[in-house]
C-alpha cells in the first residue's frame, strides 16, 4: 500500500475502535495522517523527574514523578478506604488520591517511579490528582508491565491528552501506525531540503516520535516547523498569483465628484492616512483585477469613512457596493451612519444639496439618480419590506446595500456588483465571503476590501494575511475624548466597587449614557437584601464560577437605583426590540434609556456619543481584543470616559495579566502584539479560515519571524521559476491544501 493510502486509513481499522474512539473525541483524529501530525508537547527523560512548579490546576497533566508514601485510611462519611498516595519531583510533593481502591497498595510502593496523568485538582491547599492512570516503571518484578514496551528508550515522549487517553496510550498507537509506513511524499524542494541539511519528511516523522537523541528531537522539530512555514507561504502566493488571473470592471469615476460633495460636507479634515489610505484603494479600484486589500484600524481611527468614499467612488462610476456586517444590530448601525454621512447626497438625507451641486453629481453619473440610495437587508424585514429590498438591490436601484448574512442568500441579486466591504472580517469564513463575491457580473468579481479593528502584528501579516494588500490606519481622530480604564475586584475590594455604581449615577446624573456588559444572557438571581450598600453588588458569597448576567444585573440594578432607566440588549432579543432600545438609548428625550445592560452584542459598530462609561463584568472571561472593542464605544465624543473592569477573586495569572494589559494602554496595535504573546499564534491566526488544510503545530510566528521571512523569500523565487507547479503538486500530494479550496478564496 502507498504511503498516501496508508495515512489516510481509518485509526479504527489499525489500532482498534476503543483507541480510536478516544482520539476522535479527545482531538478529533481519525486517520492515521492525522495522529502522525499529533506531535509530542515535550520528552521526558528516564530517571528524569517532571517538576511540579509548572503544573497548573484544572489542567490535565503526564508527569514523571517518584511515590514517596502511601497511606490508606477509613472513609468518616461512607463505607470504604481512601488510598493516599504522595509522589515527589524531588523537591515538591503532590496526592494522588483513590476511593475504594485500596488493592492499588499492592503496585503502588514507596520508591517506585512512573508516569500518571489525570487533572489537577486543589484540595485543602495540597494538589491532587483523583484515579490517575498510571504507567510504572519496572523495579525487579518480573510480572510487572510486561508490555511497557513503549518505554525501553531513556527519551519518553509526552503527548498532549486527555481524560479519555493518556499519553503512553497514544504513544503506543503513533508506534502501531509507524511500524507499517512507508516513504511519504515530501513537499520541499530537494535542493531546499539540501540547502538547509532538512531531515526528509519520513525521517523527521519518525524521529519527532521515537527519537534516539537530543540532537533527533531538535533536527526533527526544525524540519517539520520549516515545512510549516514553507506550506504556509507557498498557499499565500498560489493565491496571490489565482487573483491576478481573476478579471474585474475597472471602477474609475471621471470627476469624483460624489466623494469631493462628501469630503466638503464632513464636519472635520480627514486624517493624512485616511487620504493616504483612500488613495490606494482607489488605484486598486482602477485595475482590471480584483482589488483584495485588508484595512486595519485602531477602534475610531475612521476605517467606515474611508470605506464610504471608495463606495461613492464605485457608485459614481456607475456600479453598486455592499456592506457586510457579522450581526443586525451592527448592519442598522451602519445604515443609520452612512445615511447620516451622506446627508444631502442620500436619498434618505436630511441635509441641503443646492440645485446645481445636484445638477453637477447627475452630470457626474452620465444621467443617474443624483441621489445615492441606501438599503438594509436582513433576515428580520417584513416580507413586503423585504420584497422591494431585492427588487431594488436587482434593478440596480440601489447604490449602496448594507446587511447581515442575508445579503448572501442565493435569491439576492445585484444588477452590477462592484465593491465589497466585509466589515470584522474575522467574524466571517471563506465560504461566506466568497458567496458574496460570487455575486458580481459573470465574468468579473467585485473588488473587495475586508476592514478590522484588531490591528494585525506584523507576524501575523506575514501569515493569514500574507496574500493580502495592507493598509492602516495608525492615527486616531482628533475629536476622540480620552479612556482611563482600571481593574476592581468587587470580593476583594468592597469600597472600590461601591464607588463605581456611585460613579454611574454621577453619569447619568450628568447626562451622560452608561454601557454595562455581562457574560450571560441569563441566570437565576438571588433576592436583593435592601439593607445591603451599593458595593454589595456581585461582591459577597459569590462562588469562583459566579457568570454576571444581564438579566440578574437588570433586576438588582433597577431595584437599587429606581431614578435611573435601565434597559437590556441581547442576542435573543428580536430585531425590532434590539432597535427600539437603541433608539432610546440614543434618544436625549422622554423615556430615554440611561444605563443599557448588554452582553457583547454591542461589542463593535455602536457609536454613542454620549456613552461615557462602562462597566464590564466578569472582565476576565474576555480576551484583550474584545475588552478594547467593547472600551471603543465610550469616549466616542468630547466627553472622557471610564472603563472599569470587574474581575473575580479567582483569576488565574494569564487572565490577570490580560486585564492589566488593557488597563495599561489604548493603543490597538500594541494591545494585538500583546494578545499575540499571551495567546499564542493557535487562536489568533483563525487559520480554519485560511482555507488551508493544516494548521501551525511548532512554528510560533513570533519566535520564528525570521524564518518565516527567509521562506517567504524563498518562495517567491521559487513562484518564478518551472518547479512552481511541480511544487503545488507536491504539497497537494502531501494533502497539506486542495487547490479545488484555494481557488473558493
């Protein structure tokens, strides 16, 4: 059997359904391929005990460590033994406890070694581990694991696992799979792999899983992170060079007069990088190949403004632009802010256009609508709303359509779609955008411009957006009022957290609109004791896994301050309801809403003015992106704003770390590096939305930056040459990426 054929059987066929269903469960592995790509987290050494100060609780472990005592003892409360076993780094102490296991005193004897794995728990100060399971190494008795094969070397290799399956276990099966494998295809060069003395692909497999030495161990590891990144990149400029054979309409307006109307009506200059930035995409706009260019901003550096004038540009010439937003109330706010831009140049505008201003922008459209029509599409329309939508979107009617994944349906039609903006992109697949760019003329795709407010560190450009154009914008506008942002912790500090509801009344007393962001939609919350301070909130008896929810702080929140207007806004809510309370919420007139209490559903695209506080519970539950997106709707206006971060008792190091990060700075750019590093490039990159079919197992696009540079370079040298397909076969081969997938992005 091939070696191609080979991986891709079936673990059910060559290890056996009870081991192969635990890694399905577990990983999600299912072929044999797959477990290979399942590489060790780290190798222990015989002899070579596992130190305990790295051992977090609630996570799974496989130490190595050495029993020190055992003790075996009557349960007080119920019938049976409890088996106490102590096991030692050499320095440290942990328990591994059994219930009704006493015969385990048999195995279990002081001075023995082992691996056991489990999940560590925290139990009376002391950290234990409840029925591990266990693999113990020999000591002289001839009965004892006869078939601890895996373990002969002195390199013991230690997989990431699981409740379901150990890591000797799935060391046994990687050992099954490797017995009967062949030669695999390779996907580099051989003049690269001779260039940078790389083990071949086999070889390295082989020995990232059964390494003799160090020095296996490390070559392995190299080569495998270099065909990380030479796939990787390699699917990049296959992309790159796909979009320079995909054809486009040219969209060039001949005076612009529509965007100089614009520009002339705006209350403020444009920033230098807003111009800078327009004027890119209005050169892409102008070739005959589909613009693909990604637009990072900062929160409020001005990204929607910039992405109107292109739209205008697209209109003018006589074509139609899309907006696409990941949630309605998002797609409203869009709609509702492009039409209040556009004022006059709207057919929805409230603002004066002189007759001859109108006169010269239908001049400027060869006879068009003078007046540019916006539409919002959404799932939630009214069906006769719904029906003049499409026929205007068809009709061409409507110059510029704004809506949710509604706009992607089948039956939506455009008469000339021109220009797409995906707003958040992050928040949509290859497959959605595609479908929304499947909707151009037949024989030309629109131009796309794909805008985020997570700026993107450089590693990361080099990576999933490596086929991209990049533009950003680093300045913020003028007229953004400064965000001071703490951390409180209501259990810890009482007094702190009294001042912050002291603190919103002050707010709303003066005015101002407050936002209060909750984890839940809902939970069952306890009675309010009316004798309790203000500080009481959230702050007393709580447990460790106490989730805040809109519902419980509405009801305790509006039974303490009864002279504040609260109101909630969440996902479940139906469409006109979430619109209703926006429309109060930015209301300054009777039965206007003082303090809305939301989940994230406001957490990009709402825009506020008067929105100067937030309080955001459970803080450490959200990442550092979603806390400075959800910080980005106050301060909106002339007023600053305060953001406060409730945190629980019980926050771990890494969420610690997170809040005061946020709390340290605004600065996007700097907030995504540090996002970058504290979570590792797994999360980040999204790479199930690259279209790739493999993910970053070794490299790490911070540590490795370098390298991914050099491979890069090498392979846009090697792009030019007539190896290229011989290497696109190659990696096909390797069934690393499908062409058939690229090609849908």
């Amino acid at each position: 059997m091939q070696a191609q054929e080979y991986v891709n059987r079936s673990l059910k066929e060559l290890i056996g359904g009870k081991t192969a269903a635990a890694l399905s469960k577990s990983f999600g592995i299912e072929t044999a391929g797959e477990l290979l790509n399942h590489y060790p987290r780290r190798y222990a050494e015989r002899g070579q005990l596992t130190s305990f100060d790295r051992i977090e609780i609630g996570k799974p472990v496989t130490i190595m460590a050495t029993i020190s005592a055992v003790t075996a003892r009557r349960m007080k409360t119920k019938r049976g033994f409890v088996l106490v076993v102590a096991v030692t780094d050499g320095k440290e102490q942990m328990e591994l406890t059994f219930f009704n296991q006493k015969w385990r005193e048999k195995e279990l004897r002081v001075g023995r070694s082992g691996l056991f794995a489990g999940t560590v728990n925290e139990y009376h100060g002391a950290r234990t581990l409840t029925h591990p399971q266990y693999q113990l190494f020999g000591s002289g008795d001839s009965s004892d694991l006869e078939a601890f094969t895996d373990f002969a070397g002195s390199i013991i290799p230690v997989y990431p696992s699981s409740q379901a399956i150990t890591s000797w276990q799935i060391a046994a099966a990687v050992d099954v799979v490797l017995a009967s494998l062949d030669e695999l295809p390779d996907p580099i060069p051989l003049e690269l792999r001779v260039k940078h003395g790389l083990m071949d692909r086999s070889q390295a497999i082989r020995a990232i899983h059964q390494p003799d030495s160090h020095e296996d161990i490390e070559r392995a590891q190299f080569r495998l992170k270099y065909q990380e990144a030479f796939v990787l990149q390699a699917v990049l400029e296959y992309r790159r060079q796909e979009r320079r054979t995909m054809s486009a309409i040219a969209r060039q307006s001949k005076k612009h007069v529509l965007r100089e109307s614009f520009d002339q009506s705006l209350p403020f200059d444009l920033t230098d990088g807003q111009i800078k930035v327009g004027e890119e995409i209005e050169l892409d706009l102008r070739g005959t190949s589909p613009m693909m260019r990604l637009l990072q901003g900062d929160v409020g550096s001005g990204k929607t403004i910039v992405a109107l004038r292109a739209m205008l540009e697209v209109v003018e010439s006589g074509g139609q632009a899309a907006l696409l937003a990941p949630t309605e109330v998002l797609a409203a706010q869009h709609f509702e802010s492009l039409t209040a831009l556009l004022g006059g140049l709207s057919d929805s505008g409230t603002d004066y256009v002189s007759p001859s201003e109108s006169s010269r922008i239908s001049e400027s459209r060869e006879g068009l609508d003078p007046k540019v029509r916006i539409t919002l599409l959404t799932g939630s329309l009214t069906l006769p709303a719904r029906k003049q939508a499409l026929l205007d979107i068809a009709s061409g009617s409507s110059h510029i359509v704004v809506g949710t994944h509604a706009l992607i349906q089948d039956h939506v039609d455009f008469f000339d779609l021109g220009f797409v903006v995906v707003d958040e992109q992050h928040r949509f697949g290859v497959e959605q955008r595609a479908a929304l760019m499947s909707k151009g003329r037949q024989e030309a795709r629109p131009h796309l411009l794909v805008m985020t407010a997570t700026p993107i560190p450089r590693t990361t450009a080099l990576t999933v957006f490596g086929d991209l154009d990049i533009s950003t914008l680093h300045e913020a506008p003028s007229m953004r009022a400064p965000v001071d942002t703490y951390v409180v912790s209501p259990q810890a500090n009482p007094t702190h957290a009294a001042r912050v509801w002291e603190r919103m009344q002050e707010e709303v007393a003066a005015g101002n609109r407050v936002f209060i962001v909750c984890a839940s939609i809902s939970e069952t919350a306890g009675d309010l004791d009316q004798d309790q301070d203000p500080g009481h909130l959230y702050s007393q008896g709580e447990s460790r896994d106490h989730i805040v929810s809109v519902e419980q702080s509405l009801a305790e929140l509006a039974q303490r301050y009864p002279a504040i207007t609260f109101a909630g806004l969440h996902g479940k809510m139906k469409p006109e309801e979430k619109r209703a309370v926006m429309k109060s919420f930015r209301s300054n007139g009777a039965g206007a809403i003082d303090v809305l209490v939301a989940t994230t559903v406001i957490e990009v695209g709402v825009d506020i003015p008067e929105a100067t506080m937030m309080i955001i519970h459970n803080a450490e539950r959200f990442g550092i992106s979603q806390l400075h997106q959800l910080r980005g709707r106050i301060g909106r206006g002339n007023k600053p704003g305060l953001c406060i971060l409730m945190q629980d008792r019980f926050v771990n190091p890494v969420a610690q770390q997170r809040l005061e990060v946020v709390a340290s700075t605004r600065d996007g750019f700097e907030l995504a590096q540090r996002d970058l590093e504290l979570r590792g490039e797994g999360d980040v990159l999204g790479l199930e939305q690259s279209g790739a079919a493999t993910s970053l197992r070794l490299l790490r696009v911070i540590e490795d930056l370098a390298l991914i540079e050099s491979v890069r370079q090498e392979v846009g040298a090697l792009a030019h040459t007539d190896q290229w397909s011989q290497t696109i076969a190659a990696i096909e081969l390797a069934e690393f990426i499908r062409v058939d997938q690229l090609e849908k992005t």
